[in-house]
C-alpha cells in the first residue's frame, strides 16, 4: 500500500499487484480516498517490445450528500466554483500509449439526481441565490495529456431545473458540445430546451439556442418560448464577465388578450383577440424588469369588456355622465382595430394605455367608438 498525494485531490491509498515478463507486463489495484469515500479500481498493461499498452480507470458510484465536506472533500479545485452540490455522481477513464507518447484521455462521468449551488463570487448581483438541480447528467471528455483543460467534451442534461428567487425553469433538457473545456468554449448554435417557466411572464415550451464564449460569458442567438397564448422570443442577447445587457427586446407574435387580461387580474375585465408588436425592456442591477415603449397591436377584429365590480349608480349629466357612458361602452366593446402601449416595472405596476376603434352593439345602435382607456396592474 502507498500513499498517493497531489494538490489537485485529497491523499489517496493505493494498492496493487501485477505480473511482469520478458515481453509483457500487467498491474490492478485500487484507490481509496479516506476522507471522501472515493473507491476506483484500475488496470493497465503493456507490451515490451513494441510498448504499446493501454490503461483503464473506474470509479464506483458515490453519493456525494453522504460526504463530510461535500465535493470539496475529494478536490479543492472545484471551491471557486461550487458552494455545495449532491447527487451520485460516477466516472471512468481510458487510455492508449506507444513509443510516440500518451495519447488523449478518454473520460465518462455521469451525476444524477444533483442539486447543485454555484459559489458566491461566481455570480453577478442580479444571480445571488441561483441553484440548480438535475435528474441526470451525463459526460463524455477527450483531454489532452500535456493540457487537459485545452480537451474537448460532450455534456447532455435531462430532468434539469433552475431557480432565482420566485423564478424556475423546469424540464431542462438538451447536448452541449465543448471546443475548449477551460475557458469554456463552444461552437455556435447550442440548443437547451426548457418545458415550463414561472417568472413576472410566465411560459412553456421554451428553446435556447447559445454559445458560450468563457466562464460568464455567453451569446443567446435566440431565445423563445409560449406564453400568454401566443410566442415570445428574443434574439442577439450577449452576456459579458457575468453582466447581462441594459437593454433588450422582446418580440410578440398571437399573445392572447384573454390570457393577458387573467395575468393582470384586473376584476371585471375579459377580452378576447390576439397581439403582435415588439416590448423594449431594461434589466436591473437587482434583477429588476422595466418596460419601456411597448408597443402592440391587434391582427384582428375582437373584444374587450370590463364591467367595473365598484361602479356607482349613474350620475347627473357632465363629466359624470360622459363617464358612465365609457363604462356602458366597455361593458361589451366588440373592436375592429386595438393598439397597446406599456411601461412600467413588469413586477410592480404596468401602465397600459389601450386605444381602441369599435361599437358597443347595445350602446347607440353600435355606432362607431373612438376610445383610449389608462389601466394600471402587474405582470
């Protein structure tokens, strides 16, 4: 037995045993890491005469909760990183040698069942209390023997799951492939699929399409998803050292007014018809979303009735009664054509300024209405 130490690892023990020959030799054994509980067993052998050999690295399945200390207990590399992380994680190695040299390392892992809590430091602001979670991972590494971190991978994911605050993102799935492991490296055109996110917009079906140019840095080529009854996307959002941009624009093709109207929970108000435009917003050092100029218009013909739950009796003629006669409007507005503008902080207050041409068919025998309505709600 031998004791094996490096400042990569904890100290592993090492045993083993192997044959030797004029022609050939072979050695097994094992690797112990006391503090962690790592076991992996391994194999290598070679030929004399030509040598040419081959080696083989396993290591058994551990559960990482199990561990005092966490991940950090098997490697301190892993600290600036990652506060804590559990799951089952597993991983093999091989590789090939001859009279030219090591070649590259070919390295399998998998974790599943993680949750996993980036380090502090590695957030920007906007990111505190970021976790991540994950049904499985799985990997598959090509590293180079005289630069490891220059390797090329493969990472896929299923079952994922994110969270900031009181925003998740579920059912992540998708495959990443890596030109370059440290810096992390990518070739355009990454794809992550996301079932369902609970945000100030609520969505499903969501698709990612990235490349990811260094540690905190990335370019979302396109990012879109279902919600509000219609698709919202973005397109050419960069991300740089951590800081997400000032600004952005979120486009909007057959959002559903009925469904906008139960997301802004105004009692008394039902629409129906579908949107389209474009919403300019500004993001927050805190995470905060502002949306300033929004601008969208009706495809087509529709309705938009609000029968106020507060309204008092009707009023003598005057500004009262020119009141009265808006909200009899409203009650029942079928509209021939509707534009919304919005501004506001998306989690506080919207203003919505609704302008809208149509005939309320019980008011005046459906003569023809030109209206502009203020709301104020949250989305």
């Amino acid at each position: 037995s031998k004791t094996l130490r490096h400042t990569a690892a904890a100290p592993f023990a090492l045993t083993a045993k192997g044959r030797w020959s004029p022609r050939k030799w072979d050695v097994e054994g094992t690797l112990r890491q006391a503090r962690s509980g790592l076991v992996a067993s391994f194999v290598a052998n070679e030929n004399t005469r030509t040598n040419a050999g081959n080696g083989r690295v396993d290591m058994v399945p551990l559960n990482l909760a199990g561990i005092d200390g966490g991940v950090h207990a098997i490697t301190p590399l892993l600290a600036p990183f990652i506060k804590s992380i559990t799951g089952t994680v597993q991983v093999s190695a091989i590789t090939e040698w001859d009279k030219t040299g090591l070649r590259p390392i070919q390295v399998t892992g998998s974790l599943r069942g993680a949750g996993i809590t980036p380090a502090p430091a590695l957030l920007p602001p906007a990111a505190k209390g970021f976790v991540a979670g994950l049904s499985s991972l799985a990997a598959e590494f090509s590293l180079p023997p005289d630069d490891p971190a220059a390797g090329t991978g493969i990472v896929a994911v299923t079952g994922g799951n994110l969270q900031l605050g009181p925003a998740q993102a579920t059912g992540i799935s998708g495959r990443v492939q890596l030109d370059h492991l440290w810096p992390p490296m990518t070739p355009q055109g990454q794809e992550v699929l996301i079932e369902r996110i609970i945000a100030a917009l609520p969505g499903a079906d969501g698709r990612l399409r990235f490349q990811i140019l260094g540690p905190s840095s990335i370019k979302v080529e396109r990012a879109e998803l279902a919600g509000i009854g219609g698709r919202i996307w973005a397109e050419d959002v960069a991300i740089r050292d951590g800081v997400p941009p000032e600004r952005m624009t979120l486009h909007v093709d057959g959002l559903g007014l009925g469904d906008l109207a139960a997301q802004m929970n105004i009692l008394g108000l039902k629409a129906e018809g579908k949107l389209s435009g474009r919403i300019p917003v500004e993001l927050g050092e805190g995470g905060e979303v502002a949306i300033r100029g929004g601008l969208l218009k009706a495809q087509s013909k529709g309705l938009l009735a609000f029968v106020s739950p507060t309204r008092a009796p009707a009023g003598p003629a005057g500004e009262a009664g020119r009141m009265d006669m808006v909200l009899d409007i409203l009650e029942d507005l079928r509209f021939d054509d509707m534009t919304l503008t919005l501004d506001g902080n998306a989690q506080k207050d919207v203003q919505i300024q609704v302008h809208v041409q149509g005939r309320n068919p019980k008011i005046q025998e459906g003569r023809l209405v030109d209206l502009t309505v203020n709301l104020t709600g949250n989305l």
